[in-house]
C-alpha cells in the first residue's frame, strides 16, 4: 500500500536552478572573483551535488596547482562564499522570482486529505528549503512534512542514497511503501538505491540527463496525481 511521498527540493518542486545560478554568480562579484558561470558551465557544474562541492570543484579547475597556506582555508572560504550565496538567493524567493512546478501543490493537497505522509530528502540546505516552503505554503510548511532530510543531516551527497534511508528511517516506513520525486540523474540514482520507485519530472537543466531508470517520466506532476500513482503503484 502507498503510504508516503518522498520529494527533492531543487529542480523538482521548484524550477530554482536559474535562482541558485544567478545567487552563485552575484556572490562571487561581492567578493571579488573573476569567477562567472554561464548556464552551460552551471549545467555541467550540477552534475555535483551540493553547492559547496561545486565551488570546491571549480576552484580545483580554474586553480588546479594552487596551495593552502593554512588548512582549511580553501573550505573556510567556500562556506562564506556559500552564505553569501544563500542571502541571494533567499532574497530571490522572498522577491518571488521563484515558484513551485505546476501540480505539486495539488499532488501533495491530494495526498494529505487521503492520509499520506509527505517528506523531503534532497542535498541543499536546510535554509534554502526553509525559505522555498515557507514563501508557497507558508510559515507553519514544516508541519506537512512527517521527516525532512536534507544537506545538516545527511552530509553524503547524492547519488549516495543516504539521505533517503535518513527519511525512511524518520518515518518507520518501508521502501516498498513510498514514491520519490526527483528531476537528476543523481537523485534518480540515489533513490533507486534505497529502493524506491522513482518519478522523475526533468527540467531544462537535467533533460538531458539519462532516466531509462525511472518507474515513470512525466513533463510535470499534473501528469501524477494521486490517481494515477495509485494505479500504478497497483500495477507495479
């Protein structure tokens, strides 16, 4: 019996790649680096997870015989990069230049009304999510979500199912009991492992990514309704 969904936050419930890029781009010019990622560099930079490990990587690109002259250093000055970061793009939310994808709002209505639990497991961070949530549903948004895994709690980034096991472990449910929603090749992965099934809903920058295995691909949730994934849910 389907008795929970399991949704990532970047890509998936939200279009906010363009929101991320843009807040990476706006940090490195407050500080001062001739760094500037196009989409298409930013496209490629997503097939790591997490923005830390993205700058970390960039930076071993750009620099690659560069030396810390204290350790640490390089690590201390991504973690303020990424704060900076994090500022720009809340306020990006909060100016409301970022939205839910067409169907999750009602998918996760749909499910709570029918008494499914709802989580998320994704790799960013608990401020990122925070500020999504709270800008489309509100303040209490914490309260429709029984267990909520994310970049503080389950620091191995996807495609290591780590942060799924986390959420199915919170929720004392089985695998074999929940969907996950995901728009990677990465998170696809990830999910995979821990034995979900997995619908995937791309996005302009993971199309192209490779999905054969999925349980289902759809152009967006208003093509997964409760309906529908409870019939396949039946027929699987």
């Amino acid at each position: 019996m389907l008795k929970a969904l399991i949704f990532d936050v970047d890509g998936t419930l939200a279009d906010t790649e363009h929101a991320h890029l843009k807040a990476f781009n706006q940090a490195f010019a407050q500080e001062g680096l001739d760094w500037h990622w196009s989409e298409a560099e930013y496209t490629e930079l997503l097939n790591i997870s997490g923005g830390k490990e993205r700058m970390l990587h960039h930076w071993r690109q750009v620099e690659p015989n560069m030396k810390e002259l204290q350790a640490g250093a390089m690590a201390e000055t991504v973690e303020r990069l990424h704060l900076i970061k994090t500022s720009f793009y809340e306020a990006a939310v909060r100016n409301g230049e970022v939205s839910l994808r067409p169907g999750v709002l009602a998918l996760m209505q749909e499910a709570r009304e029918q008494g499914l639990q709802l989580a998320i497991a994704t790799t960013t961070s608990p401020a990122n999510i925070a500020a999504l949530l709270t800008a489309a549903i509100g303040s209490d948004w914490r309260t429709h979500f029984l267990a909520v895994g994310d970049a503080s709690s389950s620091p191995i980034k996807k495609p290591d199912p780590q942060v799924y096991r986390q959420v199915l472990s919170d929720m004392d449910l089985e695998a074999s009991e929940c969907v996950a929603f995901e728009d990677s090749s990465n998170g696809l992965r990830a999910a995979n492992a821990a034995g979900l099934k997995t619908v995937i809903t791309p996005n302009p920058f993971t199309d192209h990514h490779d999905f054969r295995a999925a349980w289902r691909v759809v152009p967006d949730l208003r093509q997964a309704r409760l309906i529908q994934l409870r019939r396949w849910f039946d027929q699987a």
